[in-house]
C-alpha cells in the first residue's frame, strides 16, 4: 500500500513562494493511494506553464510535452492503453488558448482522461500576460490599457462541447478537491475539473472571494440529489427561472432547484456554470456535470475485438496475397 | 473468323473521360486483365482536383494511363500510342500528349453541341480535320451500349447509359487480346446486391468486345507476349496500399501494436482509409481534429509502447513540425509518412513533387536531427515503410517516410515477399534499473546511442521527460551549458550513425564518366532514361538514394568517382543543394517543377547532352 | 444600386451538381445588393474545402485561405479594417475540426465577422470522412466499421464559447436564410450561422427531415418574442422543465416557450440548441441568440484614439529620445 | 580626504544575486550611470528559466554583466573582473567565471546555514579558504542597510532588507566614481507613490556610497574615462525595445498602420509588450489565441493594407510555417521576427542560440522562398527591423527578421539616428486596372517581379486569392503544368532578384589569408575576437553576413578571394552548410551550442590556430 511520500519526486520543486500550485500537488499526493492504482500505471501528462510543471513532483509516469498539445498526446496514450490512469494537466493558458481546440475535442470524444485545469487568470511562465479567462479589461504587461477580450467560462466552454464530468475545486480547499478527484477518477471517460489557482505575483487574489471565504458566504456547494442551498446560515437558494436563467432565492422558495448532475440534457449545468460571483454574489464549486457515455479506448478496443472474432487475428502473408494474384514460374 | 494479329513489345493506353465515366474502373480492370496475362505493367492515374467539376467541363476529366510490354518496364510511360477519349473535354485536354500517328478512339455520341461548347471547342474536332494526323475510330459508344442493354428489367436509361465504360473496356480488351474472366467476375461481385445491373455491365463488356470482333473499324487486333520477370507470385499495389501493408508488416516484425494518428488530405487519405479496414490486425486508426493532433497521438502512443505512425501531405506535415521535435528531443520512435504533392501553400493537391525533402530535413527549431528515407517506387513503398520503422525503433528516433502523389497512386506488379525473409525489427522495452538500483532514462547505448525505451506499466521505472534540454544519463531538466552542447552533439551524433545500406551504382560497364544521382520517387523515369542512353550507345552511370539522412558512408566516394554528376529532381535542386554542400562536388541539377513525374524521355535528352558535353 | 449579377465572378462554378452549395451561393449573392454596402467593401474569406471555394464566385474582395485558418485572418483584417464588411465561409471539418479554437476565439472577442458554416456533416473535399458533426457509428471511408467520436453540437458549441448571435438555416430554404443573413450583417460583432447543406455525393439526404420538410411538421422556427409554437397546424410548442431541458407539449400549454433571444444569459438559446430532430421530433431554425456587446475592433480604435488624445499622434523623433539620453560633442 | 584614484581602461562587472534581490534594476541603474559618463558599455542580463525557483536556491540566481570602457568595445565581456554576490548560492554558480585575483563583493550577512545548505555547501566558502585567489571583501549588506534605514516611518523590516540592492550600487558607484544622481531621480520617480520606499531606498544608496568612501574596507577608487565615441545623441537600449522602435519607424516611413499578431513566449514577449504601450503611433497589438492565429491575423491585417507583423521565438515560429507559406503564394508582405533561443523543442527559453536559420529558410512545404535579415547587435535591431518591413513591402513578400535571446536583454550605447535619415519605404496601391480595362492581381512589375497589392475598399479592383497554384498574370487557379513549373521559378527569382547592400569586409591590410565569416547576433564576439587577433600580431578579415536570403552578390567572390574561411556560429553549422553549397568553398566552422554568446577569447583562440596552421 502506497502513500504520499511514495508520490514525491527527488526533483525540487520551482514554484513561486505562495504558488496554489503546491497546495493542489499536496492534495493530489495525498489522495493518489487511496486510488489504489499502481504508480508504474498512473501517467501525468503536461503541456508547457507553470501549471504544467507539475508531472516532474510526481513519482510516476509522466511527460512535460509541448504547449497546448498534452491533450492530444494523452489521448493517444489512453486510447491505445486503456489499462493506465492517464491525467492531464494544463493551465488556463495551456487549455483555453493555444489547446482549446484539443481539449474539446478530447472532451467530446469521451477519451479516458482525468483533466485538470489550474486556472489562475494569467500566464505565469511568461510573465503576467492576461489569459482567456482574464476579466475584460485587465491591465497586464500586454494589455497596459486593458485586455479587450471577453473571457471564456470555461464551465460553460466544456459544457458546451460536450463533456461527461464538470467540476470545479478550489487549491487551498483540500477536502472540496479530494471529493472531486475522487469523483473523476471514479468516471468513465472524460472528467475535466477547473481548480481555483491562486497566482500570487502576477494575479493575487483573483479568487479570493472563495479562497478566504472562512464563513462559506460565497461557496455555493453543489451536492448531487440535493437542493441548492448556501450562505452562511444556508438561508439563500438557488432556483431556475421561466426564461431559463437562474436567480438567487430563500433557502426555503418551493422552487429552489434540486441538482441533478446526471441528467442526461446538460441545459441545467450549463445553467449553473451562467452563476458567478460577479452576477449572483455567490460561486458553485464541486460536481456540476456527471453522465455515462460510451468510452472512445473502449469502444475501440471493442471493434478490434469484433474485427479479430469476425475475420480472425490478422495474417500477413494472407494479406499481402489478398486480391488479385498470377504466378510466373 | 479471328482477324490478323500484330504483334508488339509494349503499348501505352490512356482512358480519358469526364469523373463520371468510371475511367479509373475501366483502367484499373484493364490493368488487372493485363497483369494476368503476365506482362509487365506501370500506371498512372490522374483525377481532377479534388472536388468534382461539372459533368463534361475540362476540370471535370479524369484519366488513367496504362503501359504494359513483353519487357519489365519503369515507368507508366511519357505518352500514349492509344487515347480512349469519352467525351469533347477528355480530348481536349489529352489530344496534345498523343504523338502523330497515334490511335484515337472517341465515343461520337459525347461530342454534341453542349459538350463541345463545354470542352471550349467552336467546331467539333470530328468535322474540321483537325485530327488528320492520328487514326481516329468514332465509335458511337453510348448508343451501342443503351441498344445493347435493351431489354433488361430494372435498369434505368441512365443507368444503362453509365455502362458504356464497360463497352469501351470490352472494346480495348478484344483489341489487345485480353481475357475478360476477371472483369467479369469483378463485376458480378461488385454488383451482388444488384444483379441487374450487373447483368448490365457484363453485357456492355462482351457487346464491345464483339463489337471489335464483327465490325469492320478495326483491321487488325494486337498481341503483348508476357514479360520475363522473376518467377514468383505477383499482385498489382498501389503505393500507398504497399506503404499500409508495410506499416502493417512492420507493426507484426516488431510485435509492437500499430496506432495511426492521421487527419485526412490529399493525397494521403488513403492509407487512413486502408489502414482503419485492417482491425483484426490490431490497427488503431485514430482520426484526429488537425495534424498537429495527429502526430501527438500518434507520440503519446509510442510513449506507451505502440509503433506510433502520422501520415500526411506537405501543407499538413508542416503542422506538426514542433511535435516532432518534442518526439526527436524525448528519443522516442515515430514515424511521419509524408505523401508529397505540388505546392508550396495549399499547391495542386493531387499533383506530385518532390518539394519537401529540405523541410523535413530542417524544418524544426534548432538543431533537431531526424532520419529520411524515400521510397522509390510503388511496391518499395512496401520495403521503405518497414526500414522507417526499422530505423526508428532501435534508435528511438522520428523518421520521416517521402512518398509522393505519383507513387501514391500509381500502380505496379509487385513480387510477393517471402513474409519469412522480412528483417526482425523486434525491440526490448527497459524492464530493469540501468545504473545500481536507479533508471537513467538517459543512459545510451554505446553502440546505437539509443536511450532506453521504458513504458508505463513497468514497475520501478517511473521517470519523467520532457521537451525542456535534459542533463545527460538522467534526463533531468537541466541549464548548464556543456551539458547542452554535449546533448546537441549526442543527438547530431545518433543520427549520423545509423547504419544504413551502402549506395549501389548501376554502371554496367564501369567505365562511364557521367552519374545520375536521384532520390524517392524519380527512380522508374531515370532509370529508364539510363535505358535510352545506353541503348543509344553512350555510357551512364544511376544511381539512387533511398536514404536521405543519414546518407550512405559510400556516397561521397560515388560522386567523387564521376567527372560529372547530374541530379534530376521534381524540385528546385534540394537533394543538389545537400550534395554540393557535404562533398562539394559540383553537381549540376535537372529540374521540373510540373506537378508531373519526369518524363524519361527527356531526363534522357539531358544526360545525352552532359555525356557529349 | 448593384444587382445580383453584380455579385457573380467569372469563374465556373465548380461544385458537384446538385450540391446544396449552389443554393446557397444564389441565395447570398441575390441577398447581398440589399445590404447596400459596397462591393469593393465587402471581402469573403474561407479556409479549405468544398464550402471554402465559396469566395471565387463571389465578386468582392476574397481570400481563399488555408484550412482552418480562416476565422484568424479575418479577426486580423476586420479589427484593422473597421470599414470593411468581413464574410467567412467554411465547413464542418473547417471550422470544427482544425479549426475549432480559432472559430470560439473569434466569437468570444466579439469580432466584427459574419460567419457561415455550411454544416454537411461531412468531409466533402476530401471525398467523404467523418466529420466533427458526423452521427456516432457513421460509417464512411475512414470508419469502416463506424465512427466512435461524439459530435459536435454546433450550436451548443458556440453558445458556451459566448458567442453574441447565433442562428440556424437550412440551404434550400432560400427566404429563411435570407431572414438570417439580414440579422446577422446588422449585429454588430460576430454572427455565427449554421447553415445545413446537403452533400449529395458523400452524405446525402442528412437534413431530409427539415429540408424536404414540405408541410413544415419538422421545423420549429424560432421568432423572437413570440411563443415557440409548430407542426404541421401549429399543434405543437416547446416548454421548459424544471429540470432545465426542453421538451414538446400542447401548442396552448400554459407553460409554453416565449422566445427571448436577446436574454442576458444565454441559458435558454443553449437549451433550445439540445432541441433536435432525434430527441424531441423537431428541429429549431432561425435566430436562438442576438445579444450586443462590446465589438473588437471599436475597442482597440477607442484604445488608439484615447491614447493619441491623451499623449498626443506618436512622434517618432520624441519615441527615440525617450528615456536618458547623453550627448557626445 | 578623497582615497587614491586608479586609472583602468575597462572593467566587467557582474551583479549576482536571488531572483527576489533586484539585481536587474542594479544592473541596469548602474549601467546609466555608467552611460551618462560617457563610457562605452555592453550589457548582459542572465536570469533564470521563467518562473522563481526558491529564495536562495541555485537555479533562483539571477545576474547582471555590465561592461564599460574608455574606448568602443563590442561585448559584455567574457569574464567579469568584479563579481557582486549577494548569497551563496549566487556565488556558488558565478564564482567559476571569476579570474584568480578578481575582486569579489560578498553579502557576509546571507551565509548562514540554511543559505550554505540551499547553495550545496557543506561548509562557509568565506571560512574554508577557497576563495584565496581572490580579493574578497565581506560586506554585511543586509545588516548595515537596515541599520541606515532605521527610524523611517512605514517601511517595514522586509522592505529596508530589499533596499540592499541599492545599498550595494551605492557602494559599487562610489568605487568606479559614477555619480548617483540619476539613480536617485529614478527612485524618485519610480516609487512616486510610496514616498517612505523611495527615502529608503535613497538613504540605502547614499549609505553605501558613504560606507565605501569611509570605511577602511576599500583602499582605492577607479576611473574609467569617457570613451572616444562618435558625437551625437546617445540612450542606452535592448535588442527588443530597438527592434520595437524599428517596427514603429518602418511603419511611419511606410505610411502604413502597424499590425501586431503575437502570442507570448520567452524571449520575445517583451516586444508585444513594448508595442502595446505605443497606441498613440496607431499601433494595434493583438494577443492572439496561438501563434498560428497571430500569423493569420497578421497576414489578414497585411490583406487590408496595413503593415503586418508577427512575433515568436522558435517553438512558435515553427507552428506558423503554413500560414506564412499562404503569405509567400499570396505574395502580401509580411515580417515574422524570430527571437531565437536555445532548443531543439523547448530546450532552454530563455538562452540565446542561432539555430533557427535551415528553418527559416526551408522549413515550408515545397519550394517556399522567404528572404531574411539577421540583426547583428542590440541597436541593430533597429535598423535590421526597418530594412526586413522595406523588402517586404518592396517586393510583396513575408521576410524574416532574426535575432536571439542575447541581442534581445542585451544592452548597448545607441547613437540616435536622424529621423530624416531613414530611409523611404512608402508603397503605393493600386488603385486602376493594369491591363485595359481588367485587374490582373499577379501581374507583376518588371524590375522587381512584385505584384500590385490592391486593398480592400479599392472600387473596381475587386479580386479573389488563395493559396492553390495561381496563373501567372490572372491568379486564377491554375493546374496548368508549365505554369506551375514557371511560377516555382518566378517566386524563386523574385526573391533572388531582391537589392541589398554589397558585403563589407573588413581586412585592415588587405592581404589577410583567412576569412570570419559571420550571421546576426555574433558580430559582437567576432569582431572582439579579430581585434585581440590583430593585436596579436596576426593578420585576420572579418565580414558578417545580415541579409541571409538572399546573399550580398558579392558574397561568393568574398569567401572565394581568401584561403582560408572560418564561420562561427551558435549552431552545429548552418550558414556554413549554405556557403558550401552555395560557393562549393571548403569553409570550415567554429561551432559551440551552449545557450551563451560566443566568447571572444575562444574564438580569437580558433582563428590564431586557423592563421598558424
Ligand atoms: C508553442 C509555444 N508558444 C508559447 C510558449 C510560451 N508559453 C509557455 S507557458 C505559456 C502560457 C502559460 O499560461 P498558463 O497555461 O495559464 O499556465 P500558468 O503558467 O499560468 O500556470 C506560454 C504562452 C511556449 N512555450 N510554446
Ligand atoms: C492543413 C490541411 N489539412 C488537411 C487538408 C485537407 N482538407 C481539405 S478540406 C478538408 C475538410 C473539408 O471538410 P469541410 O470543412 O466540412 O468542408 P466541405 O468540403 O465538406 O465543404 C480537409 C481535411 C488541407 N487542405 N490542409
Ligand atoms: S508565476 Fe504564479 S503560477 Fe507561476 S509559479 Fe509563480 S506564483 Fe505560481
Ligand atoms: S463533395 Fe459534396 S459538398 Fe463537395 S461539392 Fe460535391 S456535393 Fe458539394
Ligand atoms: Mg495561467
Ligand atoms: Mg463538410
């Protein structure tokens, strides 16, 4: 039986003093054992970021690809390896921006892969350049006079795209992320999570609003099957109107919504990925989105399978002779 | 009453038709006719780009040319003694490569008002005499073949219509002799689920061929005694259907599983294709969102152990450029098949060259040495796909496979390997520490200087890599400057090495004082220019690079060896710039940059003048 | 006052024939003269495919690009350009494919760009693969034994890429289209449009149900502001759960839909795009989002013109001497 | 009671210390004031891999190298002869760069055990003797900083510690005599808002002004006297923020807009960032998705008539080969700039290389041809940026611009140029039909083969483009063969029809026997190394090379002319692989990959052994 020590790597570790980064690698040493999946079967797989730096602190598998791309090359992994644990992980730059297109895709065919997206709002390798996921109107290194870009919500993003598992956790909330890895590790298929990274140089406090938030006034704690209830005293709700949009109600409203991250239409998880901070004063964390769906490894170990069993194990000298064939003597 | 026979060492067809005329069936069954009666055989498709032009407009042909002799041959030939043109557009567009005197037969029916007007004809070419030099047979095709099909129950008058390609067929099979057993069963199985239509071709097929037979338009039927090739057993292939297979064979000689990551284009597609049908093989095909995708999968999937394979054109292999160079830098194998055609940018989809032999080489950041190999015709497609993934798994190493659209397509009979004689290319995956109880996953072969190949699931060697330069043995990351000097050379280093099979020199005297170096795709046109000069009663020497990096040891010895060394390419002079520069010879180049494969003929013009010179 | 003609190039046009392209070609070039802007100010820009070819039979200034692409180049042309009146065409594979980050980047930025997938569910140009809108187990030439990858829902897609209008028609349905292209050339920012488009060659009859769709029994037509009623006599309207999903009920259900595409937040456009033919027996055509928002290309003018009213037109010599300088006699 | 002076010609100094320390503000203040006097000065910054490693640990250091002379030099120099450490771990990676009898300035007050053990030392290297070689001053920094600053109201303890920075400049100001008054209007100004930090840091450098000039410790001042340099106005400037001026004068010499498409990555980032602040000159920055997209946004900008630029360092110039292969068939000017680093893959971001010039140059499917300009030195940038925006406006073209992570922080005296001086690159657009009454977009001008660029808005020239193969003249799509074949050598010819200026050679006496021939960024070291050559008493020639592609015309008759031809370069051999090629020349190489500039002794050391052979 395995424990955390036996996750940690002889690699020092580069992070800046403060980073959410060694929170989330903390937490994610310390659940990995009781996965109980050997360490030669785990698999890390990174593109290029802070965030991506993670593989070297882990003592498995791992690969430090390129940016954007681990997406891509994990999938090819776990397709053609369906015995492995293979997790990704990329920042908000790494997945939003130059990886968008193979992170829903990934998301979308359902490929076997745990996603985690440390989502601080900024480049940090480079530097404090603004992200997809910056504000509009950020003041950053590029953007002296405010970036113009409307963000991303990622939720919505990969809700959007068709993703199977959502959720999201919060670094320094160690238990809320535990249940979540739990959960995804736990899926078939895709699971991506958006982790809360807080950038201590250039994007401090991004979240603090949650981070900090000791009381639990700003934490709206998804529970499968139960009614969305927060605040403080858990006196507020949350309920869906005619129009579709959601508001904010009494803990007690007859209407208020009872989660249900199995249903098979994702309109309400998208729905609740529309709640913010910014526009209802509070912020969903934990499971938003959790749906079976055929597995792309899966199904196509299973036409391999039905090929072999149908026309037998492949024979090359019947396959080069297959078709038309004359002899000279 | 058989008429007389007239006998002949080789012949050159061309079908030519608009897209819906089927002139590639037709060719490609008149090929397989002819391939059974054993005589040598060399193709060439040409299709249209690729969307489907208007029916009868002049981008709308399509064509397929055919070269079969009592002789082994090299090439699908220059140009054609017979042209079957189907309507106004394919003569238009074919007239100019048939030499005076040649044959002509055109289906009279496709040449009305709108169809010439279509082809850009003011008058038809039947009535002005424009014509006069070839001998022309008008054969009302598409009336003959309706008049013939009457009668059939179920069969449309279009449908009926569309057969006249299998009279055509029929028609060329009685002129040259062809049995039309295999046609027919063809055809009887292709339409299986609509026998009527079935019926319909097959009627076409002996309405044509007794058409010739009992009318007076042909004087004279020709005969192609069979070739003397090696004994053996032959298949016609493709070169992308040979390169599949070779992946296939190399996944099997290795006992690795094959996992193809490919995004679909011209003219590449095919080995998709080919290869998504080959599941019982074990073969993953994995269609991904771009190349760049491609190659990534295809890279995760060597790091777990698969022979990890990407196929591509040039404006596709571009893409994945940086994820090659993450697989040359992590040392891990993957093979990038890339199936040339004309550009640069977007270029003629479905036109060959040889255009992108200097990008793979360099076509990386940094100093990121990566091994070619070309493969030199259709069936070597075969041989070149196993010696790529030969050379990639024992030195753990991208490789670059160079194909071309002329190979792709183009079709040749191929000698059936002994499956028994093909090399082991198996390899050991790390299962051990390499260094006392820990695993440098750096720590090289001597000899090859390969790293060890060590996949997840192995216990006790988990290790992680990365695109970032790594500290020699540990690959850890690392910043120190020797070190990083060191890796560069190590890495320049292995490549160099591989052993790679000398150059052969085709100098049958020994004596001649001209070389013809080429590489990849133009072998078939040089060496039967070689032919031509040799037959002419001068002396020339060929000979021809399959390994583009590293080259063979001997090569600088072979170009050292000629007072003159001429380098034909369907480029600028790539594989001239690299000869120049690593033997400073003063090589001289011959180049085409047509979209088309040399024409023997005239690589023969250009020897002749350098030997006389 | 420029005509249809107008709008025609000398070039042939080179589709297959009875490729739905043409149709809506006739319908583009017969709907452009009303728009009023002129010809010279109009520019098409598409990536590769059979769809991409779309600019060369339009006389206006055109780019046809590189596969993908084109939604890049153009943000690039339009945020420079902001007189211009910038088209992009491209396909299924083109812009959900390869293409895909480029399309939800656009869309997010808000760009001025209208853009038309011309959806065939199919990879036309290279003669018939699947596509990212291709049905799960479609078997074409590279999936002989049936695709494994879930689609795309186009409209999902874009709704969680934030995108600001977004709308559906069919190619043969020539004054629907025209309805759509009228709303989306007067949005300002980016429009995306979904256009069905039959390939007859490599995937057809794929739209049958809404484009032979005589009696109108399949089309639900989205008008905003108006109840979601349809079928044949209007029988039929759309109503939405508590759960959040959508689903069919009595045309005078109490509950039925009011369609409100201008709503803030886009959670309604997104449950009506879960509106299929195979899930609920009818199709939503028409406008399911149109929302204003910030354009590109005026903030990054307001940007220039604030700075240049703040610091005045840049001067070179002054840029140079920036900074300490020292001067040697 | 001033101490006495010593009079030096030069001196190299080096700033060492954690990432958190400040030593690039040091540095650089340290460095105007140095300018201010009038010295000449070559700067080098040295941080770490982008993100902070730990306080304290080896991988956080983080350096500065100034170097400052009394006559013109062309380096940062190879070795310091002053080496400020401010912990162990700085010294431990610098120390080793550090002549025996070099003075060394230590922090005394950061050895203490958790530093030393962080830093790998098993015991205090200023108690176990291994530093007596040098001439070593312990300084406790820290304690007699915060000393200084006690009594301020608002500063925290943390922040006195952090003004040591200032502490140690003051100190080092005072023993090179440079005044501080510079400085202490930058701190001023810089903490404007928190006026107790700036009286910190004010008070900070005064105290360590005040401690050299009082305390025992330091027995002597040096002078280092102006140096002799051209008259003219002067400011200091990197190769980043020169090549941003660059791109902004070329685009008001153009009369054209600027457009930047750029995606950031290490070392080029700061130039999107520099541009982004300069909004007012009409500039518009776009930080696009990827930098394939920046390309194409920038390329789409071009379309519209604006100046269309893009930036990335090697792992994302490759990613943008296709869309700038669709720039070069399109024929639309373009400017991609290439700030290399270290590779291959991501290798080491933040190091200077020249490993990307094969890239540039064949790194496109099939023949792609791209001229390139290299920057030769941190102010040539400037001027290198304006001639790569002329020829590609010139002439239609993308053209790439070079330069490398060492130009790029690297810092030089830049003699201002007078605007009026530069060069007119203005274009003109088409605005009228070119052949009768119709627009034939690729008709091109006689001289300079480009062809007419007509924008949007433009009524009447209305025009389709696209990267398939294009009809000379029309640009309709064209398969056409020999138009394929003739447009490969038109885009070929334009490029190397393009003007640029004769290559310079300097050869003192003419008669030198071996050649220097080198690219870009290392003329610094070069000419360095050819200087110390001829000092020695040996004849040498040197030329560099700034336009790659194509050559000077010159160029041949250049390397032709001497015996023996030398190129070093910062790669395993890529100009010189071209040079071979080009001029069948048996030049050899001088090749180190290190990730550093090259170093002028070494190479002096090459060409000396070159010349004595
Ligand atoms: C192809 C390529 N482009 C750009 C870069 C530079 N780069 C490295 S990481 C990064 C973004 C990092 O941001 P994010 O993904 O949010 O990770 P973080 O550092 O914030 O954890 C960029 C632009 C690169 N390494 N490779
Ligand atoms: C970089 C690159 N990759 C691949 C291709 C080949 N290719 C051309 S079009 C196309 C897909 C076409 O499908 P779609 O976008 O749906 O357009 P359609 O032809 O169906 O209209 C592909 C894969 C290419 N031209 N360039
Ligand atoms: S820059 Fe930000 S994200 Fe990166 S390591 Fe430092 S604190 Fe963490
Ligand atoms: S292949 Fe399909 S989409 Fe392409 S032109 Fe033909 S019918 Fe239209
Ligand atoms: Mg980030
Ligand atoms: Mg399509």
């Amino acid at each position: 039986m395995s424990t955390m020590r036996d996750y940690k790597t002889d690699q020092e570790v580069r992070w800046c003093p403060g980073c959410g980064d060694y929170a989330i690698l903390a937490a994610m040493q310390s659940f990995m054992p009781e996965l109980g999946i050997e360490r030669e079967r785990t698999v890390f797989v990174s593109g290029i970021g802070c965030a991506a730096r993670f593989p070297y602190y882990m003592n498995t598998y791992g690969m430090h690809s390129i940016h954007g791309r681990a997406p891509a090359i994990a999938t090819g992994l776990a397709s053609s390896r369906p015995d492995l644990s293979v997790w990704v992980v990329t920042g908000d730059g790494d997945a939003l921006s130059i990886g968008g297109n193979h992170l829903i895709h990934a998301l979308r065919r359902n490929v076997n892969l745990k996603i985690l997206l440390f989502n601080n709002r900024i480049y940090g390798l480079t530097k404090g350049q603004y992200s997809p996921t910056s504000e509009i109107g950020k003041v950053t290194k590029s953007t002296p006079m405010g970036s113009l870009d409307w963000p991303f919500n990622p939720l919505s993003l990969v809700i959007g795209a068709e993703a199977t598992f959502v959720a999201r956790a919060i670094d320094t909330d160690k238990s809320g992320m535990t249940d979540v890895l739990r959960a995804a590790a736990a899926h078939k298929g895709s699971a991506f999570v958006e982790i809360f990274q807080n950038c201590p140089i250039f994007n401090d406090d991004a979240f603090a609003f949650v981070r900090d938030d000791k009381e639990g006034v700003n934490r709206i704690i998804l529970r499968d099957g139960e009614p969305i209830r927060w605040g403080a005293d858990l006196e507020k709700g949350l309920r869906q109107r005619r129009d579709g949009s959601i508001d904010v109600c009494a803990a007690d409203d007859q209407d208020v919504l009872v989660h249900d991250a199995r249903h098979p239409t994702p309109s309400l998880a998208f729905a609740l990925s529309r709640v913010t901070q910014e526009t209802h004063g509070g912020t969903p964390v934990g499971m938003f989105r959790n749906v079976e769906r055929p597995v792309y490894d899966e199904l196509m170990a299973e036409q391999i399978a039905t090929a072999t069993e149908k026309l037998g194990a492949g024979d090359l000298e019947a396959l080069l002779h297959s078709g038309e064939t004359w002899t000279i003597a | 009453m058989g008429k007389p026979v007239e006998q002949l060492s080789q012949v050159i067809v061309r079908f030519a038709g608009d897209s819906g005329d089927g002139m590639q069936l037709t060719g490609s069954q008149f090929t397989s006719e002819t391939a059974l009666l054993g005589n040598d055989i060399s193709t060439l498709p040409d299709f249209p780009a690729e969307i489907r032009a208007p029916a009868g407009s002049l981008p709308g042909v399509s064509g397929f040319q055919l070269h079969f002799a009592d002789h082994d041959i090299l090439t699908p030939g220059d140009a054609p003694n017979v042209l079957v043109a189907m309507n106004p557009a394919a003569l238009k567009t074919n007239i100019k490569d048939l030499p005076k005197g040649g044959t002509l037969i055109v289906n009279s029916d496709a040449f009305n008002e709108r169809n010439l007007q279509k082809a850009g004809y003011a008058e038809s070419p039947l009535a002005d005499g424009s014509l006069d030099e070839y001998q022309v047979h008008e054969v009302p095709l598409t009336t003959l073949t309706v008049g013939a099909l009457k009668g059939i129950e179920g069969v449309t008058p279009r449908e009926a219509e569309r057969s006249k390609n299998m009279f055509a067929l029929g028609l060329m099979s009685w002129l040259y002799g062809r049995p039309t057993d295999a046609t027919e069963a063809f055809l009887t199985s292709k339409f299986a689920k609509r026998p009527e239509i079935a019926e319909a071709n097959l009627k076409a097929l002996r309405a044509g061929y007794a058409f010739g037979e009992t009318t007076e338009t042909f004087a004279i039927t020709y005969e192609v005694k069979p070739a003397k090739l090696a004994p053996g057993t032959y298949r016609n292939i493709t070169g992308n259907q040979a390169l599949s297979y070779g992946l296939i064979a190399a996944s099997k000689l290795a006992g690795l599983p094959l996992f193809l990551g490919a995004y679909p284009i011209t003219p590449a597609s095919s080995i998709l294709e080919e290869l998504a049908s080959y599941k019982q093989f074990g073969v993953r095909t994995f269609q991904a969102e771009d190349e760049i995708a491609a190659a990534g999968a295809a890279l995760g999937a060597s790091f777990g152990g698969a022979l990890g394979v990407t196929t591509s054109a040039g404006p596709g292999i571009v893409l994945k450029a940086e994820t090659i160079g993450l697989a040359m830098q992590l040392e891990l194998p993957l093979v990038i098949c890339d199936i040339q055609r004309a550009g640069p940018s977007t270029g003629m989809p479905t036109k060959p060259e040889q255009g992108d032999l200097l990008m793979v080489l360099f076509g990386r950041n940094s100093e990121s040495p990566v091994p070619v190999v070309a493969a030199m015709s259709p069936s070597d497609c075969f041989h070149a796909a196993i010696e790529a993934c030969r050379i990639a798994l024992k030195y753990r190493t991208p490789v670059y496979l160079l194909s071309d659209a002329y190979l792709a397509n183009g079709s040749e009979p191929w000698l059936l390997p002994d499956v028994a004689s093909l090399p082991d290319i198996s390899v050991t995956f790390a299962t051990q520490p390499n260094d006392g109880d820990a695993f440098l996953p750096y720590l090289r072969d001597d000899e090859t200087l390969a790293r060890p190949w060590a996949v997840p699931g192995t216990p006790g060697l988990e290790h992680r890599i990365g695109g970032l330069e790594k500290a020699d043995r540990t690959g850890n990351v690392s910043y120190d400057p020797d070190n990083h000097d060191l890796m560069t050379r190590l890495r320049a280093q292995k490549v160099a090495g591989i052993e790679v099979p000398e150059l052969e020199v085709d100098d049958p005297d020994g004596d001649a004082s001209v070389l013809v170096l080429g590489w990849g795709g133009t072998y078939g046109p040089i060496a039967a220019a070689c032919r031509r000069v040799r037959n002419n009663g001068r002396k020339v020497a060929h000979a021809h690079l399959r390994h583009l990096n590293p080259f063979p040891r001997n090569t600088g010895e072979v170009v050292r060896r000629y007072d003159k060394v001429l380098i034909p390419e369907m480029n600028l002079g790539q594989l001239l710039k690299l000869i120049r520069a690593e033997f400073l010879v003063d090589a001289v180049g011959y180049n085409r940059v047509r979209g088309l494969p040399l024409r023997a003929a005239e690589v023969a013009e250009a020897i002749e003048a350098l030997v006389d010179q």
